[in-house]
C-alpha cells in the first residue's frame, strides 16, 4: 500500500497471502509524485533503491542486516513511517476489511476502495 504524508491511502495492490510485499513496491511507487519514499528493511533491495533514486525522491529504508553496502538513514524522515501503520489500523476499523469476509479479491478490492475513500473523506 502507497500512503500519502498525512496517512491517507493512495494506492494498493491485492496480492496472494504467501507471496511477498517487497515485489509489489515496483509498481505501487510507478509514476508516483513523491519527495521521499519510507519503507521497512524488508523493501530493502538495490532495484527498489534505484527506482526511487530515478524518479527524484529520496529513500528512506533501513539496510537489512545482512546487506553488504550499507546506506544511510535519516531517522528523523523514517519516524514519519508510524503513519504507514496507522493507516492500516483505521482500514481494520472497518469489519469487512479486518474479517475478510469477500470470497473473491475483487470484491475485496472494492471494499478497501471504499474505505479508503471514507478515510479520505474524514
């Protein structure tokens, strides 16, 4: 999931439950007007680094402990990363988000939708 810098989604991708977050970030951050880009070290890869890198903005991902090249952090930009967090916890306020109760990803698509646009509308 993309979130704006006040916690508002922008944008998100369904994905299986076993697969990965990190493969996902390459076309969530396409063609994304964005200063700076916070992410976990589990986004942490040299591609993702230079995707950012590309399109202007600076990232703010910690170095996973077992990268050889180390980057800096800036950890006054990455305490900004909570509201990340915080927008998942105001999706899950809404039960259907939480539960899961769609049986098909479309419609679960469009029940996130939805309260994205609740959250956007607050």
């Amino acid at each position: 999931m993309a979130v704006r810098g006040l916690g508002c989604p922008v944008r998100f991708v369904l994905t299986a439950g076993q697969k990965g977050d990190a493969p996902q970030a390459e076309l969530l951050l396409k063609d994304l007007p964005a200063d700076v880009i916070l992410a976990d070290a589990a986004y942490d890869s040299d591609r993702l680094r230079k995707l950012v890198s590309d399109q202007g903005a600076k990232a703010v991902i910690p170095n996973n402990p077992s990268r050889a090249r180390k980057y800096d952090l800036d950890k006054a930009l990455y305490k900004e990363r909570h509201l990340i967090e915080c927008c998942f916890a105001k999706l899950k306020q809404f039960r259907r988000v939480a539960t899961r109760y769609e049986k098909t990803a479309r419609n679960y698509a469009a029940v996130v939708t939805l309260a994205a646009i609740v959250l956007w509308i607050r």
